[in-house]
C-alpha cells in the first residue's frame, strides 16, 4: 500500500499543476525517487495507472529517476553512497543497504536519498480562446 499512497500524491500533484495550467491531457511525469524512500518502480507504474484512472492523467507514462541513498557511517567517518550488500538475497538487499561501504558497520545515518520528487510535467494546453 505504501506505493498506491505514493501513486495517488503523485497524481493529485500533477493534477493541480495541470488544471492551473489550463492542460487538458498529461503525457509524462518525471519523478525523482529516492532509495531509502523504499518505493518499488514497478508497484509505483502499476499503483499510478490505477490512481489516474478517469482522470487527465490516464494513459499518462511515469517517468522515475531512482536517487542513491547517501550515508555517513559513525565508526570510521565515512560520507557517500550506499551499496547493496553483495552476501544478501535479492529480495533481502533492496531493503537493507545501511551497512557503511568502507568498515562494514551497522552505525549508519541516513544523508540523502529519502526524497520523492515531480521534477516535470509534459502535457497539452488548452489554446487561448482570448482574440
């Protein structure tokens, strides 16, 4: 559920963009999501399509640009990306990529990487009826 809650802000987002401005039918929307917001792309696809049913957004594709989390590690001082832990199971991995890359340890803050983002919009605007 936590992609369908994602899925319809999106959409109630992007419809109040394009209803001030006048569209009257979405194409794109380009989203930027984070790695530690946890957000799976393809139930986050699935999850739109169903929330911009009877909408302007229907038929609209979702563009998503995943983030890389960033980690500062307290044991050795580390600042950087996160890496999935090659030892993990696939379906194990996607959940844990807290360990610091340098030392190993579990003593991680999450710096970046929690965002979710509508970078961009791509629709048709109603002409101007004003002559």
């Amino acid at each position: 559920m936590h992609e369908f809650s994602a899925a319809c802000s999106i959409v109630e987002t992007a419809l109040k963009a394009a209803e001030s401005n006048m569209a009257t039918k979405v194409s794109v929307v380009n989203v930027e999501v984070g790695e530690f917001t946890f957000l799976i792309p393809e139930q986050l696809k699935f999850n739109f399509e169903i929330a911009s049913r009877n909408s302007i957004l229907e038929g609209a594709e979702l563009h998503i640009n995943t983030i890389k989390g960033r980690l500062r590690c307290d044991e050795c001082a580390f600042e950087g990306e996160s890496k999935v832990d090659p030892n993990l199971p696939n379906q194990i991995a996607v959940f844990a990529p807290m360990k610091c890359p340098r030392c190993g340890s579990s003593s991680t803050k999450i710096i970046g990487g929690k965002d979710f983002i509508i970078t961009s919009i791509e629709a048709v605007v109603a002409e101007s009826t004003l002559d």
